[in-house]
C-alpha cells in the first residue's frame, strides 16, 4: 500500500501515519518527492486494508498495490482450475456448452427442451425452480417441484444439472436435486448466500454483478473459496450501461482480464446479456473467441409460449447450428495455444515483448 | 401494451398477435401505419405483461404503456405517505435526520457518536451489526449483541433506530431490537428478503441498487407492499457510473422523479454516495434541495479510528453544522410549496403551461 | 409516433394534440384504453419529429415508432453495402485487417511497423498525424509532414491508408494524402466536419463515441451520407462504463445491433478499448466472430519506445499470430452463413422459428 | 509517479525501468516489498507521462501522482477565480442566473423571453445561433443572423449573452456579437476549438462532456487557460448512466470535486440533465445548495411552440419562482461559509479533524 500525503502536509502527520503503519506490524519506507511524500507501506497490505487512513489529517490519497483477493488469485494457483462434474470437464482446455430453459415450466416441455439441446451438443442442462422477477406479479418458478422435474430429466437424458439457488433456505433443497448450484448476478453480493453455497460440496457458478467489475466478482469469489469450497466457476453475463439496444452489455473483455488474474474457469451467458434471440449467436461465438471455457444459453421448445424471457430463447435447430460454430472457434485457439490458460500465457509474455 | 410489427409483416402475423391478446382476455386495436402495423391492447395490461410477443415472428417491439408497479404509485394513492416511528414523521413535509456510526464497534464508542447526533439534531439513531463487505476478510460485524448496544444507546437518547438486515434470518432479529429495517443496495433485488420485511410490522427502508433505476426502486417496494407492510421509505445513495473521484454518483434526479410516479418518502444517503468526509455535505444539500423527506448520514465521534468506512464518516461538529443548513434549505421549500408533495403538484402542473 | 395522454387528460387536450399532428400533415388514430387514451399519428413520423408534443399539457410521453435515419437503414438498402478502397474490399464479405501506428513519429519507424503489418496480413495502413490528446502538453503528430510520410510509405508498400481528421482545416489536406479518412470517436457528434467529410468523396471510417448509443452512431453517420458520400464504415471501439480494468468496455452487441439496423459495414478497434497490449487479442478475435468486418489493430515495431499509446501497440510478431486467427475464425462464420449479411439474415429469420 | 513490477521481476527490467525515468532527468527511489518492488520516481512526473512505461517488460501498472493538469489548478491559483462580463461577477461568492431559449428563434420570440427571465432575475441571457443537433434534418439555428438578434436583445435589455460555438469558424463570429463562448458537452474534446477560444479575449463556459470524468474536463479547461484566456468557467449538464427516466444524469457530486480541485467557477445546467421542464426546478435547486456558482436554465416564453427542446424549457413564471429559491439557498450558504471558495476550505479542513 502505498500512502500519499497532501503537498503541505507537515512533519506531524506524516509521523502519525508512520506510527500507525508499523503498530500493525508493517515497516515503512518514507519518499520526499519535490511536491508530495509518499509513505510505502512494506508487509501484508491486507492487514492495513482496514484501516481508514484517508480519514486521517492530511492524507490524500491511499493506492493499493496488490489485489485484495487470495485463493482466486492465479499467483495462489498458477495453472487452470478445472471442475469436474459427472464426467464433464469445466475449464483447462474444454469446451463446455450448457442449455436448457430459463424456468423448468413442466415434465413435457423440459423434456423437448433437453432432449433438443442434448442433441445439439450441450452437456449440461439449465433449468430454473427459483426464479428472480423484478415484478411480484410474474412467474416465480416450481420451486422444489420444478427441481425434481429437472433432476429426473437430466438423469433420463445422462446430463448434470444446474440450477439458480436465490436464498439460503434454496441451498439444501437443490443441493439434494441439482449438480451445479448458480449464484444470480442480482446476488453476487449476497454475502450470506456465498457462504453457504462455499459450505456445500457442490460445483458452484458465479454470475457477475450488473454493476460489478471484473474484480469485485474475484472477490465475491473468494467468500466462497474461504469456506472451503474450490470448485467455482465465474460467469460473464453483462453489465448495466447506457446502452438500450441490449438488455446488458457483455464485457468480453471480462474474460481475458479474469483469466490473467485468476484461475478460475469463466463461462459466458449470452442470453441474458443480449435479452432478445438474433443477438445470441453473435455473442456466444464473440465470447468464445475471447477464451470463455463455454457458455450457457437458454433454449427453449417453443420461445414463443415459454413463461419466463422467451424472447430471448433460441429453438433447439438454432443452438444446433451455433454449438457447431463455437466447437470450430474454439478448436481455432486450441490449436494456436494449446488452451485457454496457455493462451494467457502466451498473450502477455512479457519476455518475447523484449 | 403497444405491439409493433415489422415492416413486411403479412396479415397471418399480425392475426396470430391479435388473437393471442384476446385470449387474454384484453380488446386491441388495429393501426395500419404506412410502414408499420400497431395492435394497441385495451385492458390490464399486467395480464399480458408476461406473453413473450417479441418472441413471436414479425414482431419488431413491444411497447409498455403503464407503469409496472401499482401499490407504490402515486395514481393508486395521490397523497404523500407519512411513516411514524417512536413519535418521529418520516414524509408529508417533515424534515428526518437519520445519524450515527457506520457499524456499532462497542459501547462506548456508540454512546459518543449517538449523544453527537442527537445534539445537532437527529432524531434516529443508525448502527450496523450485520455488515455487507466486499471482502471476506473485513470486519463483518458484531451481530446481535451489536443490535442489543444499538436499542439500549437509542432508548437511553429517546432516539428510534435503525439497522439493516442483509438476510433472512436477520430479520426476526432485528425485528426484536430496531425500530426501522434497512435493506441495502446489493440487496434491493434479492426478493426473498422484500417478502420478508414486507411480513414484518416494522417500517422498512429500501435503498436503491447500485445499477438499477428509479423504476426498478419502486417494483422492488412493490414486493414489499405487497405483503401488506406500507410503511415503506426509499432511500437514494448513489448509482454506479464511469466517474472515479466518488464512490457512487448520486443521483439527486430520482428524487422528483420517484415523488411523481410515487407517494413514498425518500431519504439521501451522502455518505456511501460520496464515499469521502469532504463531499457529505454537499450532498446532503443538494438532496434536500431537491425535495428530499430526510437525509441518513455516517457519523463517528472518530473517524479515524472507525472500523469501518471511517474515510465518509462526518464528525459530530461537522454534523451539527451540516443539520442547521439542511433545516435552513428544507425551510425554503416548505414555505413556498407547503409539503415537497405539493412542490411535487406546483412544478408538474399541466394547467399551469396551457 | 405514439402519444400517450395522462390518466387525466381532458378532451380539449387530447383535441389540441390531434390538431397539431393533423396540422403537420399526419392522420391521427385515436385509441381509449382504460387507464390511458393513446394517438397514434399515421405518416411520416419524420415531419413531427421536432414538435415538442411532450412540451404540451396532460402529454404523459411520446413514443416513436421508427428509427430517425432513412439512409443508413438496411429498409433503405437491404443488401450490405461494400466500400472499395485501392483494391480492398471493406463489407459484404470479406474480412479486412487495417493496422499500423498510433501515430507518425519518423519515416524509418513507420516503415518498420508498416512492414511488419503487411507481411502479417494486412491490407491498409493506419496512422495518426493529428493526434487528440487528453492533455495540451502530450505529443499532438507531425501534421501534413506525418501524413506526406504515410502517403509514401503506403505506396511503397501498395497499401491504401487511413487517417484521422480532427477539424475542417484537416480534411482537405487528409483528403491529398490518405485514402480513407477517419472520424474519431471524440468527434462522432462534431456535425460540422461530419457534413466536411461527407462532402468529400474519399471513403469515411465513423468511430462511435465513447457515450453514443449504437443508434446514435447510424444518426451520425446519416449526416456524412446525406451529403452525398456513401462509402462509410462504422467503427466499434468501445464505450465508457464503470469497468477500470479496460480504458474502455468493448459493445461486442453493437456489431450484430448495427448490422441489423443498417447495411454499413462494421469495423472493430480493440486497441483503443482494450488499452492495453494483452488484452487486445482477445478483443479482435471477439470482435471478428461476432460479424465485425474487418479490425482495425495499433502495431508498432517497438512499442515501448511509441510516441503514442505503446502500452497497447501489439508488436509485427504478435499481430501476426492474431492474424491468423482472425481469418480462421472469419472463415468459419463465412462457411457457414456465406457474408455476414447473410448471416444476419439467418440468425434474425422470423419465418423459421414459425 | 510510482511504477510498480511485476512479482517475479527480474533485477535486469527494474533496472531498465529505472535508466530511463533517470534518463529524463528524474531521481528514483526503489522500495522492495516482500511481493512487489515498487519505483518511485522523483521530479517534475508530467516530463515522463508520456513515457510508455506500462509498455515495457515485467511492468505491473503505473501509479500518478499528481493531477496532469495545472493552470486549472487550485494549487496553482488557491483563491476562487472570478468572471467579468459586463458588470456581471460570476464566482468568488457571487450567485449568476443565466436563462433563455435554447435557440434564438425570431426577434419577437426572443424579445418576450429575455424580458421575462429579466424581470425573473437572470443577469445573463442565452440562446443558440448554432445548434448541434443529432438529426441533420432538425432545426439547426439562424446562425449569424440569430446572433445579431440575441446581441441586440441583450444590448436592449442590459444583460450580457451567451451562445455557443460549434467550430472555428463560429468563434470570430460569435467573438462579434456575445459576450461569452460557450463549448457544448459534444465538443469538450475538441481541441482545436478549445485551443482557438483560448486565443480571443472573451469568456469561455467549456461543458462537460456526457461521458468525462470531472478531472478530465479540467484537463480540457487547460487546453483554453494554456492559451492566455483565464476566464474560464465551467459547466456540469449531466452525465450518460443507464437511467432513462432523465435524459442525462445530473452528477452534483462533481460540483464539490471540481472546486477541491480547481479555482474556476462551476455554473449547473439543469435543463439538459433533466430533458423534462417538471425536473428542472428539484434539480437547479440541488446544484445551487451543493456549492454552484450559478446556473443555466432554458427558458422559453410558450415552451411547446419552441422549435427545439420545448419539453425542457421552464416558463418565465416558473423560472421567477425557482430564482427566489435559488437566492435563497444561496444566501443559507454565503452565511455560514462566506463564499462558496470559503465552504470548501471550511469542508475539508484537515486541521479541524485531528
């Protein structure tokens, strides 16, 4: 951490800060410039990332060197975190496509539905029971019922699941019926829910926040790694801008930048993002080219009587024809860098720069 | 609900739109444009909020005419809502004050900032217990017996209290200790915890999500009224936007414009908006001048030794100078406009500009 | 254009907006709903468009019907227009790779990077002479001199260039030099050398500007085309979010957005987004496999001796490998879809999803 | 400027690193951490900003500073600067009331607006000769001939003008006929017309630009200041978010940020931001009581036959209403802080907090 002080500040306050630096345990390294003095701080920032020192005299400005986050940091881990779950490989190389209907509506049309996207390639199937509406009035979901229809469909079909869980109550209930438990971008900060979706053992996908950046996701991340659970996967599924012509606007970027700091596999959303069908396509095949380790998109039998955001489903034909796309996008950067992480790698070397 | 078709659309689209309507029980109306067909929908249009018709061939969009919500508009009910707590007004033309310490540290140090705010003027006690951080590894803190400090220091200053709940189990918890609940930004979407508060016969203050609109404010009240708790109040902090140089931008433009779609008070949060000492109170003016019904602030009787967002957090001297401007300023336009309801009714008066 | 009238509204309003459309040479189609009586005005929505209907009393909000540009429009020019430049192709198609530096510093250094560029593939050399720099004190390009050496060196090379226009004393001097003349995206709403450029009949690149929607974009470049130049491309490159891990968040959405709405071709520029070298890749790789007709890329022999931006220059080397794959995965879009136009048409069919 | 390595950094790239900061004439000062080495670099940072250094191997991220601009400076100037123009004081205290329509229209049109923001209290009269429109087929102004009507009108009525200038060719012609230049948000990195304003001898209102940031637009004030004009004032209208319920979003916040930085006065302009006459009051309100040394409103006398932008202009008795508030909320400021300048110092003083 480095601390910079305002032009006039006197000798005092500059000693104050120092004093307060080294009683938390941390050495201080002093530098006069011509028109500030900057205070570098040596050790554990994180040990002083609490304590407000532009509440102090004559402090203007406090810049954080490392990242506050930890386990999802790809300095703790290195090589590329892959999860595994009922035989499919999520990241460190794989492409890993996941479909299904935004809310389990009924055994019938999920049933159309899977087997659809089965055929088309998909290896996981989505589904919601607990859906977030932003109108009281609208279609809340099976809840429990709807899982059980998800679960049964997805063994029939020899396809793991996954599912939204919306509050603390919901994490046992899919834990028991679901493989994959998603955290909704409306609940990235949900602190609480975190924890507990770090407490169980199942495989969990985090969505980023509308108004979150790359980095609060990391550390949104990490609440659930600290409790012990490492099988996190982030997803990439829009952020809130001034843009209207999309309900979201994918930050593909979000990827690469992701990616360099962490090890964490990244899946992209392009439904959401996009709101409406003829833009799906596109930003599923923008979001594998940027070195996504799959997507997840809703398809629905029949976009036009789904209860819940049809118009952003693709039938079952068009995510046929667009799984095939991504499959060659992604053996295009396979071949060049081996995987996504080697193509990190490879990106920013910093020695063939020299 | 008006639906408009796209340009080539043959008569069979059009049709397959219409009777879909009128399955629903709603009357359209045909517009044969030059280069658009329009189908108007007379009735609720609620029921047919949900149909995906954008998913449906030809239809080029879909335009809302009402507002989603119903119990928090201003058409459902025209007078401004007063919420009364412990003998304080919280709306109708009343003045609120909302202070203290980000987070309740311990007792003495509560019992400073309190008697601080109550002096310059406050009339309810803030303090959190459960805190929202955005790393794991920051002071969360102090949980119920936090709450216990919060009501002993409120009821020995006669000073009602508020705190927020960040989950559902806090919420009989704080129920039995604070006399206001406070959701906050990250979780004015997270539905399950509306519901709950909307259970419970405890004012509840909503804050506004970082990336969502003042519309998206009032469906998210909408899920609290709708479980029969109407004594609700809004809080506008901040809205997340390309400037740096503050935490959040406020957005003192939500305020007129939530009070003329909506008869519920609105409260200014400076602090989190600004997320530094030096600009509080100039935001804190600008929001009362804009027809804010109260103001809650940070206030610690040390900032610098804060546990949490000390850098915000105003001083009891600065408080007191800040109260005596904001009741100057509400002044002014409580003489002109009687209530900032009828400031609402004086600037908006369509009469007035024939 | 759709009127919607408050809950409220008297006859004698609703009669004084009637004859003021009816007045402009419009029909009006009134319909009473229950809450809300609506006119839709039938005609050239155009000819009303600077009447403030919303300016007049019990008018709750004006809707529009149609998009504001006519020329731009694909409904104008359904199939994709193709800008010819020196041989080169941009649009209906073909995938065309621009590159080159920031901006003209020496002849020696652009002919190292100019050649650096061709030999990995690129058909059209860019370079700055008129830099727009945040600050007054940083390097503002060579002026006529830099684009006298651009000129010679194109030809040298046979590659047509590209470069940016910055006020109206710029454009003829740009227009004896380059071949493509380039609006940046600080001028995007600078109407003025928009009409200038237009007037020309050397082909346009129009960059988007950092806060324009992608609609926005197509209104601005119907003032280049109502001037009479239609060789105008489009260029994404970026908008400004909250996101500080990138200078700015790449609208991967705006390509397939624009190219729905209008026949231009599409360019993307991931170096001015991205900011920054590693990320870059990524950036065009996306930018491609969601329909971009071409990339336009900064690449500089030794970017860390750039007068400009070398923090996101991609070196001759690097650019190379992306090259590779940009054509590759431009491949497989082709294959598929055979022009991006016809991609378009593919992915949006309404017919088949009947 | 500090200049942090990357972790693993070998001794041969710090090295490097420091070579060239030292050879542009700078001191460094090396801090090694226990992950990162950090360079401080001491001496004047805005020789070396231009320095790719985030361009050269190993180099984690460049930390400044300082602010890069410094006419605009208050550390440069630390009393408030004060506008004349013609008997009018805008800042140092002052209160500035500036209204009219937003384009001159006809002399008798003109004539009934200026005498009613007059009479209203307005010392400074408005109005557009050269109009940026997003449609090229909108109103676009009378151009010379409407400054020769406002410069009469003035002359008439005793109030200085305004009016905005779009390109070069603009300025000697408005330099003619009004009083002070005003640069439109559109414009606020056009910097050759910044340049060209800085080189008359009248007053610039530079605007800024919907998507910069506060500091940013002091950065562009420099460009006209480095040009020998210090009669710069400037202007907050608003910045592009996702919210649509305003046409832009009022930032107030930037009212205090900027004067913390800069001695230049600040005017608001309330009408743009709001984009709807019913908000322009709440909002004109909010930037007075937040430290604005005065504002801009549109003003117009029969706001629905305005040919531009009649939805957002207040009538002449709207506008006296909202002047007598504006007065006295001014006034509640001006007693407790003495000048707005003065409010600043007594903010933020450190001393008061120790």
């Amino acid at each position: 951490m480095i601390i910079v002080m305002e032009e006039n500040a006197p000798d005092s306050a500059i000693e104050r800060v120092i004093r307060r630096v080294e009683a938390a345990g941390l050495r201080t390294h002093l530098s006069k410039g011509i028109e500030r003095t900057i205070i570098g701080c040596i050790g554990d920032e994180r040990i002083i990332s609490q304590i407000p020192f532009a509440a102090m005299p004559f402090v203007e400005k406090v810049l954080p060197v490392l990242s506050p986050f930890k386990i999802a940091s790809r300095a703790f881990h290195p090589d590329d975190s892959v999860v595994e779950v009922g035989g499919v490989r999520i990241g460190g190389g794989a492409l890993t496509l996941m479909a299904g209907p935004c809310a389990v509506e009924d055994a019938e049309s999920l049933l159309a539905s899977a087997k659809g996207v089965r055929e088309a390639g998909a290896q996981i199937l989505r589904g919601g029971a607990f859906k977030p509406r932003t109108s009281p009035y609208d279609f809340q979901g099976l809840g429990e019922e709807g899982l059980k229809l998800l679960s049964e469909t997805g063994k029939a079909l020899g396809m793991p699941t996954i599912t939204e869980v919306r509050t603390l109550a919901h994490v046992p209930v899919a834990e028991k019926y679901a493989d994959i438990l998603q955290v909704g971008a409306r609940n990235m900060q949900n602190f609480d829910l975190l924890r507990e979706v770090g407490r169980t053992r199942k495989p969990v996908m985090l969505k980023r926040g509308m108004a979150n950046t790359a980095h609060e996701l990391l550390m949104a991340a990490e609440y659930i790694l600290a409790e012990g659970n490492s099988a996190v996967m982030l997803c990439e599924r829009g952020i809130r801008t001034f843009e209207t012509s999309t309900r979201f606007t994918l930050d593909v970027s979000a990827i690469p930048v992701v990616k360099q700091s962490s090890h964490l596999p990244v899946i992209v959303d392009p439904s959401h993002a996009a709101g409406k069908a003829s833009l799906v396509s596109a930003l599923a095949r923008a979001g594998v080219a940027a070195g996504a380790d799959g997507v997840i998109v809703e398809v629905h039998a029949s976009p036009e009587n789904a209860l819940c955001d049809g118009q952003q489903a693709l039938t079952p034909a068009e995510f046929a024809g667009l799984a095939a796309e991504l499959k060659a996008i992604h053996g295009i950067l396979r071949e060049k860098h081996g995987t996504p992480g080697g193509a990190r790698a490879a990106e920013r070397s910093a020695e063939a720069r020299w």
